[in-house]
C-alpha cells in the first residue's frame, strides 16, 4: 500500500521542514475543487520518494499561523523546503511530474 500523506500543522511544522531531505507543503481545504485535484498526486509522490523526502498536506481551516507566515493567499499552494529553507513554490493544479520536477532539484545525491 502507498504511504499517505503525512499531517502537517502548525504545532509540527517548524521541526518538519528542518530536514536535509526535501519537504513538500501542500496547502489545501476540504472546499477547494483544485485541491481535491492535487490530492491523489501529493499521495503518489508520498509513495515515490519514500525514504528521499517528506510530503505532508497542511489544513488550511484547521492550521492558520503557517499560511499567514508564508503568505498563502490562494489554494492548492505547495511549498519545497530543505534545512528550514523555502526553496520552492507552486501555486494552483499542476501535473505530477511538475512537482516531481521541483523535488528532484532538491534531492541530495
């Protein structure tokens, strides 16, 4: 079975987003269709890169200080991070190599 999804929250996203792996932020809620959209590629790539990054999904309705610290004003918002570091974003529905894309930058060899 493919690994879900980690839940992030603003209570563990700080320690989450200190890895030297790549850490992928989906921003999303339960009411946004392009969200549900991203859905079922943020699970996928939690699968693929088991082991080489973190991919978690962050509530949007449930957690409001990371938003607010990072200035997602739209969703689905996806955000790369390494060593606490933002080092990448996308904004809105994208195909799931677009966000393989942007975590196989990150991956250390």
């Amino acid at each position: 079975m493919i690994r879900k999804a980690i839940e992030i929250t603003d209570a563990n996203f700080e320690q989450l987003i200190q890895s030297d792996k790549p850490v992928l932020v989906d921003f999303w809620a339960e009411w946004c269709g392009p969200c549900r959209m991203v859905a079922p590629v943020v699970e996928e790539l939690a699968g693929d890169y088991e082991g080489r990054a973190i991919v978690g999904k962050l509530d949007l309705e449930a957690n409001s200080q990371v938003p607010i610290k990072y200035g997602v004003r739209s969703i689905p918002t996806l955000l790369v991070f390494k060593n606490g570091q933002l080092v990448d974003k996308q904004v809105g529905a994208v195909p799931k190599h677009v966000l393989a894309q942007k975590l196989d930058a990150h991956l250390t060899t």
